[in-house]
C-alpha cells in the first residue's frame, strides 16, 4: 500500500545496509554480525540526557545462528 513519506534524513548506510522507502517484494540480507554494546550505546538525536549508574553487558549467547542467511538470494 502506498505511502506518503515526509522528511527522511540518512547519515550513512553500512556495506551490507538496506535503505528503502516505497513498495517493495523482497529485502533479505546477504552479511551478518553480532554486536555487543551497553546501555545507551546506539542512542542518536539532538539532545540525548541518559543515567546509567550500573550497566553490564551479557556476551553469552548460546546459539548456533541467531539470523541463518542461506536462502536470502
């Protein structure tokens, strides 16, 4: 269903990155990666005020594939 999209501002698109605005069939990722990080770390804006005062972050992941790619042609 088509929409009407306002102001979009992108700052940067990774390598493996999809960025799209409209119809579309298919969007399947051909990378992946495991990204541990703490508390507040991906935040962005203009005016961010964040309080952490005991943030630890969990590494243990037990999964063999947390997002299988083999299909996504």
């Amino acid at each position: 269903m088509p929409a009407i999209v306002g102001v979009v501002q992108v700052i940067s698109v990774g390598s493996s990155g999809v960025f799209h605005i409209g119809d579309v069939f298919k969007i399947a990722p051909y990378s992946t990666s495991k990204t541990f990080s703490g508390a507040g770390s991906f935040n962005t804006g203009d005016t961010i005020s964040l309080y952490n005062a005991h943030s630890s972050t969990n590494t243990y992941d037990t999964d063999a594939a947390d997002q299988p790619i083999l299909f996504n042609l």
